[in-house]
C-alpha cells in the first residue's frame, strides 16, 4: 500500500527558502518508471505542479517557477525533498507530495497523494 | 492563468448525467491522456480517471474521454458524493516537459 506523507515549517518568513521533505512506502523510488512530484494549492485556488523527480534522478520543474526550485531523493530513506529559495507571500499554500504512477500513455499520472502540509509565508 | 481550460461550475441534479470539459492544445491534451482528480472539501485530491481507466475504488459512472485538444469528464448518474472540485491534468510537450493542470471545476449536486 503506497502512502506518502509531507513535512516542513509551517511559517516561513519572506526571502527565507523552503524546504519540504516527502516521506513515503509502498514503493521503491529507484524502480524502473517510478517518480514523486509536488504540487501546491494557495487558499482558495487551484492546483499548481511544481517539480517532479524519476527513478533515474531526471528532473522536471513549472517553466515558471524553474529558476527558485530544487527537487532530490534519497532512495536508501525513501524521502524526495523539494527547495524554493526566495519565497514571497504569493508562495503560501498547501503543498503535496503524490506518487507518479508508471503507465502507458499517461506520462503524468499522480496516483497516490500525501496529506498536504500548510505553509504560510509571512513576516 | 491555468493551462487547460475547464468552466469554472457546472451543476445538475441526482441521477442527472452531466459531462465536465478539460480544452488545451497540440502540446498537451492533444498528444497525451488526461488525468482527472477529485477534490471534496480541499482534502487531497483522489484520482478519478487517467486515460480512458478508472482509478481503483471509483464507481463506474464515471468515464473519460479524449477528441483533438478537448479531454472530457463524464459522469451518468450523478450522486450527491460527487460534489466536489475536479481538476484535469496532462504533460505538456513544449518547454522540456513539463505536467499541467487545469484551473478546476466546481460541481454542485442540486
């Protein structure tokens, strides 16, 4: 059974980075096809992907938000961590981690998602 | 502004069988299947659809399908559980790749 579950600070203050870990089980990030994105959703809007990692170490961010983000793993403790440096208050939101599910003809497929965590960015 | 384009409500009745759209382009929806997640009270979104297969626990009165650049979420037989927000989502060719979501739909089960 795939679970996931994020962690990080809950306030943060402007210009300071971020970093959210994601632990999870259920499934090995160094198999063939496998990979964990993160996706955030601020008060009130929409969901917004943010970066995605593979088995393979290939990386993916939002063309948008590429420049402020960093995505890696740790295979051996099943953690992806995802760094936003320079964080400003449009970044508070609730931030997911989600299982990307191997399929064919679906490249962009998150099956599984954690329970979100809260981050408020504020001075 | 959101990649794909879905109508920001869409209501109907129990029993009713309303049809949720999801419109991008040759870069996205028109090149690869779409993912359709479910979003009841800004829980975690639970996926509903990816490609034209149920995900594991969704009742089958739900279906999807594809035409062009236009991606469609259907449901026949609406309840009252399935008022929630539904979002599409897709990878997008252009600029390395890179995944895309829609900017949601609020269903209301009147």
């Amino acid at each position: 059974q795939i679970s996931l579950k994020e962690s990080g600070p809950t306030l943060i203050k402007p210009t300071q980075t971020l970093k959210l870990t994601c632990t999870f089980s259920g499934f090995s990030l160094s198999s063939s096809g496998m990979g964990v994105g993160w996706i955030r959703q601020p008060p009130g809007k929409a969901l917004e992907w943010l970066a995605l990692i593979y088995w393979d170490d290939d990386t993916r961010f939002s063309p948008s938000l590429k420049s402020r983000l960093s995505i890696s793993k740790d295979t051996s403790k099943n953690e992806v961590v995802l760094t936003m440096i320079d964080v400003d208050p449009g970044d508070t939101a609730t931030y997911y981690c989600a299982h990307r599910r191997s399929t064919v003809g679906v490249p962009a497929c998150f099956y599984h998602w954690g329970q979100g965590t809260p981050v408020t960015v504020s001075s | 502004q959101s990649a794909l384009t879905q109508e920001a409500s869409v209501s109907g009745t129990v029993g009713q069988k309303v049809t949720l759209s999801c419109t991008g382009n040759s870069n996205n929806v028109g090149r690869y299947e779409v993912v359709w997640y479910q979003q009841i009270s800004r829980a975690s979104p639970k996926t509903v659809m990816f490609g034209n297969s149920l995900a594991s626990g969704i009742p089958g009165r739900f279906s999807a399908s594809r035409s062009g650049t236009t991606a469609s979420l259907t449901i026949s037989g609406l309840q009252p559980e399935d008022e929630a927000d539904y979002y599409c989502s897709t990878w997008d060719y252009s600029l390395d790749g890179h995944v895309v979501f829609g900017g949601g739909t609020k269903l209301t089960v009147l």
